[in-house]
C-alpha cells in the first residue's frame, strides 16, 4: 500500500530514529525484541508516528484507474501491510482508495505476522478460496515480493527507479502502477 498505491511519505531512519531503534533494523522485529513494558510505549509512540503519516497519504499516480480497471473486470483486491490494520484504514481514506477494498481484505499486523512472512498472502488466498497460481502480489520493498514468492504467488516488484534490486523474489518488474494493467491481462 505505502510506496505502491500511495506515494511514498515514509522517512524510515527518521521514524527508527524518533523510536530509538538502531538504523537499518527492521523497526517491527526491534520492537518485538525490546523488555516488554519498553516494547508497549515504542509501539504505542510507533502507532502514534505512523497515524500522523497515514493522514497525508496520496494516491500514487494511475492507482485510482488501475483499481477501477481491476474491480470493473472481478478481481478481488486486498492489502497486506506491516502496519495496523486502523493506519492502513486511515491511508485508504485519506488517499480516497478505501471504497476498493473490502474491510476483511485489509490485513495488517494484528490478524497475521507480518511480511516478508507469507501469513498475510495466505490468508487472503484463503478467505478468497483461490490458488496461488491465480494471485498476484504488487509490492514496493524487499518484504512484499518476498512474502509473495513464500506463497507460491506470482509478484510483481513496483519500482519507479528501475533498479528492481531483488530479482530472485521478482517475477515481473514495473516503472508505473499502470503498467501492472498489461500484466494483469
């Protein structure tokens, strides 16, 4: 969702650092690994941050038209996000893409563990009662096309550099949302 369908906002060393967590360490994992009472106020001060965030998202450009394209032919959508299921909710809304997703689609943090864990593709894979074959995770980081490849679904890396740094997780790579139209056909 963030960095993929929103324009990407998030300054994750500055959010490592305003939680006192080293830079470059995967802020959920850290969290999970500090004394229990520390973990709930960082994850309290983390909710915080990211709520804030979630209030300037933007939808990415040609993310509207790609959700309108993909509902009008019966693709069912979902998201699979790091974070709380009420932040992904709060950018849905604020980016005026939440009339895509069903509320059960929307899976964060609290219902399975998050990426790059597959728990979150497989959920959905089976709330729709699909293969994997037939499924397609779009994502922006290392830990979508992951969690994607771990499902045995196919993945798409969205990348507007081009650089498209994880080839071994990558089935397909994309400049511009739009382009995962063609794909998808």
């Amino acid at each position: 969702m963030d960095g993929t369908l929103t324009m990407p906002i998030h300054d994750f060393n500055d959010i490592r650092r305003q939680l006192g967590i080293k830079q470059n360490a995967p802020i959920l994992e850290a969290i999970k690994e500090m004394p229990l009472e520390q973990g709930v106020q960082v994850s309290a001060r983390l909710h915080q941050i990211e709520m804030e965030i979630a209030s300037l998202a933007t939808p990415q450009p040609g993310a509207e038209a790609l959700l309108e394209e993909l509902t009008g032919a019966g693709r069912q959508l979902g998201i699979l996000t790091r974070n709380d299921e009420d932040i992904a909710e709060a950018t849905l809304k604020a980016s005026g893409l939440d009339r895509f997703f069903e509320r059960d689609h929307v899976i964060g943090r609290e219902t399975c563990a998050p990426k790059p864990l597959p728990d979150g593709v497989l959920h959905l894979l089976s709330i729709w009662s699909v293969s994997p074959a037939k499924t397609v995770m779009v994502g922006d980081f290392l830990y979508d096309i992951e969690a994607g490849k771990k499902a045995g679904v196919h993945t798409v890396h969205f990348d507007s550099s081009g650089a498209f740094q994880w080839p071994e997780y990558t089935d397909h790579g994309v400049t511009r949302i739009e382009d995962i139209s063609a794909l998808m056909r």
